[in-house]
C-alpha cells in the first residue's frame, strides 16, 4: 500500500508538473502571440497612417496635375485671345484711318520705323519707347548676321523675341538688303532674300509670322532695279503669299549723309505735313538716338497718337 502510496504520489507531482509546464507553456505562446498581434496591430497602423498619408499626397499631387492642366488648356487659347484682341485693336485703328483721309476726324497718326536691324543699339532704343510707353515697327534683316554689327561680342538674334515681349512690330526688310549685291537681279533673287528673312523671322521668334515689307532703298530703288514689269510680277508673287509692302513719308536722312541733329531735325520737321505719318528711322544711327526723345515729344504735342503698322493698314500697299 506504501509502495503505491508513493507511486500515486509521484504521478501526481509529475502531472502537477506537467500540467505547470503547459501552463506555462500556454502563458508564453499568449504572451507571445498576443505581443505579435499587438506588433501587427501597430504595424497595421502604421501601414494604415503612411497609407492616408500617400492617399492624401496623390490626391494633392492629382489636383495640381488637374489644375495644370486647366492653366495649359488657358494657355492655348492665350494665343489665339491675343490675336483676337489685336485684329480688334487694328480694325479700331484702320476705322480711325479711314476717317482721318475722309477729313471726318482730327486726330492724326505716326507710325515710327525702324530699318536695317537688329543692332546692339536697339537696346537704347527700346529704353527710350518704353519710357514714352510707344510701340513702333521695325524692318529687320540679316545683313549683320548672327553677331551685333555695332558690338561684335554681342549676339543680336536674341533680340529678336525681345522685340515681340516688349510689342513691337516685326516686319521684313529682305534676309540680304544687297541693293548694289544681286537683291533686284531678278524677281526670283529678290522673292528668295524675302522667303529667307521670313523664315528667318520665324525660326528666331519661334513661330512669329510677318506679312509688312520694306524694299530695301524703297520702292523707287526697287522700280528702278527690277524694271516696271519686274516690279509688278514681285508685287503679285508678294500677295499671293499675303504680303504687304510700304515706303516712308517722313525721315530725319539718318540712312544719308546728315552731319548733326539740328541738320537731321530740320529734314524730319519739314516732311511732317500729313495727318498718317511713316517716319523711316534708323536703329543704329547715334543722331536719331539721341534725338528720339524730343522726336517723340514733338510727335505728340502735334497731336499724332504713335502706333505699329499693321498689315490692314492704309498705308501698306496690297
């Protein structure tokens, strides 16, 4: 009876013991298994917060691309407003025109030119058309080349875009101007350094079309060199790709022999009868710069509102 005694008591502390072990066993893999769920849970929230977070930065991101996309879409309609707002602004001009010639208005109207650039010193007389806030035309041709005539260091093409972010006109003076160099040999050289300098034109500016010409020398030159039946057959290949042409009613003689100002001056003033003006000026003459200022003064204590020429225009030839 002892013997089983203790054998029963030894059955009972070996399942005490076992069942402490599982006991134990079944704490640990709780403790352990309730530490992994917690560190899940985190991980879960965590994964959870970084998600909204990049929900939020795409939903952000997505709205700047849409509104982007608005501004784009704004933007290529800019193009086309503007020209809008421009052909109305030179159909009012050219009705202003029409009834100056009739003798139905008072106002008067000046349009300043400019040939034979681009130069570096067209950057002075930028500073003086901003300062009087006029917008002028200039006739412009690749007889100087790449680099500034005037400042050979200086790059004169890029001016080219510069002419236009400040509201001028760009028109064409021939991508030669070899009066005396082959320019009037034929009409086909002539119509060539045309195509040439309207390309030309385009490619500097990135898409600028002109469609205002000046003969280099003018049109007289022009007569004389083509001959009468040459002349015409320029002027015919000139509308049929839609191009205008003009000459000049006033000058100051910058492209001559004038020696100072006053003698300059005197020319100008003593060609200023008409109520339409064409002032032929050059941008890399240092008499008209510095004159222009009281040029432009004069011009409006006259009463002449100074504006760019424009294909419509009364006094482009068509």
């Amino acid at each position: 009876m002892a013997k089983e005694s203790k054998r029963n008591g030894r059955k009972f502390i070996i399942c005490e013991f076992l069942l402490l072990l599982i006991i134990i066993g079944s704490a640990s893999l709780w403790f352990y298994y309730s530490n992994k769920k917690k560190d899940l849970e985190k991980k879960n929230e965590e994964i959870n917060i970084e998600y909204k977070g990049k929900q939020q930065e795409y939903e952000t991101v997505e709205k700047e691309l849409n509104e982007l996309e608005e501004k784009l879409k704004s933007y290529d309609n800019l193009d086309g407003e503007i020209t809008k707002v421009k052909k109305e602004y030179f159909n009012n001009i050219k009705k202003l025109e029409d009834e100056i010639l009739a003798g139905t208005s008072d106002k008067k109207i000046a349009y300043l030119t400019f040939d034979d650039g681009p130069y570096y010193n067209t950057h002075k007389i930028f500073e003086i058309l901003d300062k009087y806030d006029v917008k002028a035309t200039f006739f412009l041709t690749n007889i100087n080349g790449e680099n500034c005539f005037d400042k050979k260091s200086e790059n004169c093409y890029s001016l080219y875009k510069e002419y236009l972010q400040r509201g001028h006109t760009i028109a064409n003076h021939t991508f030669t101007h070899g009066i005396f160099k082959g320019l009037y040999n034929n009409p086909s050289t002539f119509m060539d350094a045309v195509n040439k300098q309207h390309e030309h034109i385009k490619e500097q500016t990135g898409g600028y079309i002109t469609n205002i010409l000046r003969f280099p020398g003018g049109i007289p030159t022009a007569k004389a060199k083509l001959g009468e039946n040459g002349f015409n057959m320029v002027t015919e290949e000139l509308r049929k790709i839609g191009y205008g042409w003009t000459d000049w009613t006033a000058e100051n003689g910058d492209g001559k022999d004038i020696q100072n100002k006053q003698q300059a001056w005197n020319m100008l003033t003593s060609y200023l009868n008409d109520n339409i003006e064409v002032i032929l000026l050059h941008d890399y003459n240092s008499i008209t710069t510095s004159m222009l200022p009281e040029v432009i003064e004069y011009l409006q204590n006259k009463g002449y509102i100074l504006l760019p020429l424009f294909y419509e225009s009364n006094m482009i030839n068509k």
